[in-house]
C-alpha cells in the first residue's frame, strides 16, 4: 500500500514541498528515512542536487523545531535553568559535535533538545546543524543513485 501511495500522481504533485516538510518531520514522527521518501521523487525525474538541497534544509528547520521546543519546555515546567557554561561538551566541541550527530536520527534531537534547553546561541550552530543535515542529504542520496554502498560507508 505504501508503494502504491509513493507511485501515486498525488504523491508526485507534492514534488519538493512535500519532501521538504517531510523532512522537517522529528525522526520519531517521521517513521521511514527521507532517503526512501526521495528515491521515488528521483525515479519521477526530480535533480538529486534539488533533493539534496531541499532535505538538508527541511531537515535544519527540523533540528530548530526541536532547539526551540527544548528551549522552551523549561516554562513547561517552571523550571530555572542556567545557560549552558562553557565547560559543556557543547561548548568544548565547539559545535562540530552537530555534524557528527545530525546524521543520525534520535540523536539529533536529542541532541537539538539539550542545546535548546541550554540556551546555546542559535545564530552560531545555525551552519554546523546545516553541514551536518547536507552531510546526511549527500550520503543518503549517493545511497539511493547507488553510487554508494553501505559497506562502502562503514570501511
């Protein structure tokens, strides 16, 4: 059934709006990988670079979604909390730390939650999270055209 859907014109229509909203989908709302949502939209006649594109922003404004809900769920519960120092690993990694971890569902938002919560400028971790969903977007797509292989990856 959920082939049927993917084949389907309706699904084709959505095109890259559709793409990109689905990949500002929280990992644990969004129950298949983005890739897989993609590949029919490739096989329809969409560029890969537009797909890159498109899923590495949608999936920064994601990654925000979840940095503000962490940001605020602190008056969910009346608490106090102390921005975060800069002996954080946050702060110690220098914010490289958001391109290793976007890449990886659940740990990305989980990571997203925290520095939220722990108030880390915004502004400055805007082009790590981006780096890391385009890292994620190209590797996810090389997958796709085949280009490249999961053991490929892992050696």
């Amino acid at each position: 059934m959920l082939a049927q859907f993917f084949e389907s014109q309706f699904f084709q229509q959505l095109g890259l709006f559709g793409l990109f909203i689905y990949s500002a989908l929280p990992a644990f709302l969004a129950v298949l990988p983005n890739e897989i949502i993609s590949a029919p939209l490739m096989i329809g006649g969409m560029g890969p670079v537009n797909i890159i594109l498109v899923m590495s922003v949608g999936g920064t404004a994601g990654d925000l979604l979840m940095f503000y809900i962490g940001k605020y769920i602190r008056k969910i519960f009346h608490k106090k909390v102390k921005p975060a120092s800069y002996g954080h690993f946050l702060h110690k990694h220098r914010y490289w730390i958001f391109v290793i971890t976007m890449p990886v569902p659940y740990l990305s938002e989980s990571i997203m939650l925290i520095s939220g919560h722990q108030h880390l400028d915004v502004k400055r971790i805007i082009p790590f999270i981006y780096l890391g969903e385009l890292l994620r977007s190209v590797i996810g797509t090389l997958i796709v055209l085949g280009i490249l292989t999961l053991p490929q990856l892992l050696q």
